[in-house]
C-alpha cells in the first residue's frame, strides 16, 4: 500500500525545478475530517519517507476531483460558516 502511495506523489514545476515540495503558489485551506480517517493519514504519513501530510492530502484532492465530471468555473466565493440545518 506504501508504495502504492508513493508512486502516486507528484511534486509541481516550480518545486521538481528546486527538488522540493514547498511552493510559493500555494494556499492554506482548513477542513473538518472524521478523527479515524485522520489517523489512517498519519500512519500513511509517518511510514512513508519523504511524503508529507501536505503532499498527500494535495495528491488525494488532485485524485478526488480527476474522477469527478467537469463544472463550471464559479463566478463567486464559497459562502463561509456553517452550514444551514435542513429540516
């Protein structure tokens, strides 16, 4: 499964250039995840030499939205806050 993983982290241009995988063009971005899963990623993380927590969450968003059909670019921001209960 390691090298399952391994073989699928990618570096971008500008850090395969300088051989690293922090880049300048990046952005933080904060979200909830279920505590197992979170732990099922550090084990991955931890066991994994040279993967970084960042690298595989990019990797895995990268993947997620490779299988998802094409939409539209927004032509807004993400409405901030939490979510609206439905009844």
């Amino acid at each position: 499964m390691i090298r399952e993983i391994e073989r699928y982290i990618t570096m971008c241009e500008c850090c395969e250039r300088n051989n690293y995988f922090h880049c300048s063009n990046k952005q933080r971005m904060t979200v909830h995840i279920s505590a197992d899963i979170i732990e099922r990623i550090r084990d991955v993380v931890f066991f994994t030499p040279g993967l970084t927590l960042a690298a595989f969450a990019e990797e895995a968003f990268e993947k997620a939205l490779d299988n998802t059909r094409t939409f539209p670019q927004r032509n807004g921001e993400l409405k901030t806050g939490r979510p609206i209960k439905r009844r």
